[in-house]
C-alpha cells in the first residue's frame, strides 16, 4: 500500500497567495480574453516579459531564459524573465492568463501542471490548458529513478525481490516525480511511502544522506551524481529510452504502464492575435535553431519537444486523461483525497 506523508494542505503552502490569483483570474481573465484586439503590427511594443513560476536555477527558469536569450534578437525586443514561484507554478500562470492578451506578457507552462496537479487539488484550484494560447512546445525532461549506490539496489528486481517497505523522495505534490513513483510502486507492488520534497535538489540530498531509499528525480539533477557512482539508476520513465542514458531502460520496457516526463511549453493569455502568435512562434522556432540554444539542450540534458502549440495542447489533454485513468485503475491517490 502506498502511503503519502503529504496532506492536501501542503500544496497550499502559499495559501493565500493562491485564493488571490485565483479570485484574480476569476474576474481578470475573462476581462483579458475580451478585451480588444491589440495591433498587432505594432508588435512588440517594448520588452516582452517571461514569466516564470519557479526559483531562479531550476530547470524550468534555465531553459527560459535560454529560450528568451536567443528569441530576443529574431523578435526585435528584450524579452525580461521574471520569476513568480509557488504552487507548482500555478501563480505565475494564473497571472499570465489574466494579464491583457497583447503578446507582451508569457508564461513558461509546465505540462505537470495541467495534467498531474489536478489529481492532487480539488476542482477549482486547477489550471485549464484551453485558457491559454499556447505558442509552442519547448522540451522534455525525463525523470528517473534512482538509488544510493551503497544500498547495492540496481534493477527492479532488486526492489521487489528486497521484502521491506521503502521511504521514497519525490520533488513534490502533483508533479510528475510522485506520478511516477507511486504508479510504479502500485503496479510493482512494492509497499512505500512518499515523502515530497520542493525540488529535486533537496530529494537528491535526503538521498544521498540515507534519509530515503530511493527517489525520482530529473535527470540533469540526478546525472552529475550517476556519472560519480553514488546514485544507481534503476528506470526511467519516458516512453523511450533517454538519449543521455540509453544503458537504463524504461519502466515500460521493465513491465510497468508509466510513461511519465515532464514538458514545457510557452503560451500567451487566451485571445492573443493570431498575427502576434504567429510572430512570437517565428522568433522562438528562429531561437530553437540556433547554435547556441541547441548546445544549451545538450549541456542540460533536455530533449527538443519543439512542436505546435495547438498539437501541445492535445498531448498534454491526451496525457492528462491517460493519468486520471491510471491513477483510477491502481488506486493513486497524489493528496486530494480524491
């Protein structure tokens, strides 16, 4: 049986801050989605601001400001990063969404948040997709999971053949981190306990300490310790195996239905001119193709997930009822009681 340490509380740890953006959105975001029309060939009208709801250093705030560093030039506008964290970017998104729909104004959207924070919060805290205009994918990142390599668990088999209940780190509530370990647990049947963490950095510490047995992290955090010999990787949880660790296979390969990454994307609020879409998606595919943005990916290990924003809408859509049906079928429950 699968036990979580984490309340429904928890997620709401900026409390209300959240009611805020949320009463915020209520009444601000249908005022953005009608408002008029803007110009659009008068865009951009100064710096175009990239919001982003996470601490500078993460993953999410280092492949926006590479995104913004190198769309910056084909736009013909300085493109500001600002970070808003808290409640897995649910701030910072719902800002975005009420913010006027002129194209000055994005958000970096973490597919996490629209296809995994909804198992774990109830119906009127989550964010919708659909409210978005979604200019194009950006990445993957993939996550894995691993063990300390003084425990001597290296496969599986290790794990279901070991007879004892495992404490096992998560990088929070409603990501795709616990998503992926408790699923695997469940159909594993592995007996454990989710212990969330903000954050892979923290998860990977408690790790390496031994205050947990294993944990499921990203991998660009968890590699610098792999290559290092003092984290095992035991699966990851991709469809395919990762390009930056073809030697580990995939939960799916091992038996167990967990297809689990984690995707980007940028998006502008709803009601966006399409002319103004049209030409932020041109500056950031101009961006993509560049030299310097394709070695950042292969620096931080992320994998181009460059496609459509109305195709990404569909994935994450597509993603979001496959893990409501997962989560249903194997008895998850991420926090909400649901």
């Amino acid at each position: 049986m699968i036990k979580s340490t984490f309340t429904r509380r928890s997620i709401l740890a900026t409390g209300s801050g959240l009611a805020l953006a949320l009463a915020l959105t209520a009444c601000g975001g249908n005022v953005a989605g009608t408002s008029p029309a803007a110009d659009a060939s008068k865009f951009p009208a100064g710096p175009v601001t990239l919001t982003i709801g996470a601490d500078p250093g993460g993953s999410t705030d280092l492949i926006g400001r590479a995104l913004a560093e190198n769309a910056s030039g084909p736009l013909g506008a300085p493109i500001p990063v600002v970070n808003k964290p808290g409640a897995n970017g649910a701030l910072a998104t719902k800002e975005v969404g009420a913010a006027k729909a002129d194209g000055q104004t994005l958000v970096i959207l973490n597919a996490s948040l629209f296809a995994i924070t909804p198992l774990a919060v109830s119906a009127g805290e989550t964010v919708k997709i659909e409210d978005y205009e979604v200019i194009t994918g950006i990445s993957q990142d993939d996550y894995v999971l691993v063990s300390n390599a003084s425990s001597g668990m290296k496969t599986m088999d290790d794990l279901t053949k070991a007879g004892k209940k495992f404490n096992f780190a998560t990088t929070g509530v409603g990501t795709g981190s616990q998503l992926a370990q408790a699923l695997l647990f469940k159909q594993a049947k592995i007996d454990g306990t989710d212990v969330p963490f903000d954050g892979g950095s923290p998860a990977m510490t408690a790790l390496l300490g031994n205050q947990v047995d294993l944990a499921t992290i990203q991998l660009a955090e968890a590699m610098p310790q792999i290559k290092a010999g003092k984290l095992n990787p035991i699966v990851v949880f991709s469809k395919e195996r990762n390009q930056y660790l073809p030697d580990t296979p995939t939960a799916v390969e091992a038996g167990y239905d967990v297809p689990v990454s984690q995707f980007r994307a940028v998006a502008a609020p709803k009601g966006t001119p399409e002319a103004v879409v049209t030409k932020l998606r041109e500056s950031f595919k101009k961006a993509f193709e560049s030299e310097a943005y394709k070695a950042f990916n292969k620096q931080n290990l992320f994998t181009p997930a460059e496609i459509d924003g109305d195709q990404v809408a569909k994935d994450w859509s597509a993603n979001a009822a496959k893990y409501k049906e997962l989560t249903t079928k194997y008895g998850v429950d991420l926090g909400s009681g649901k």
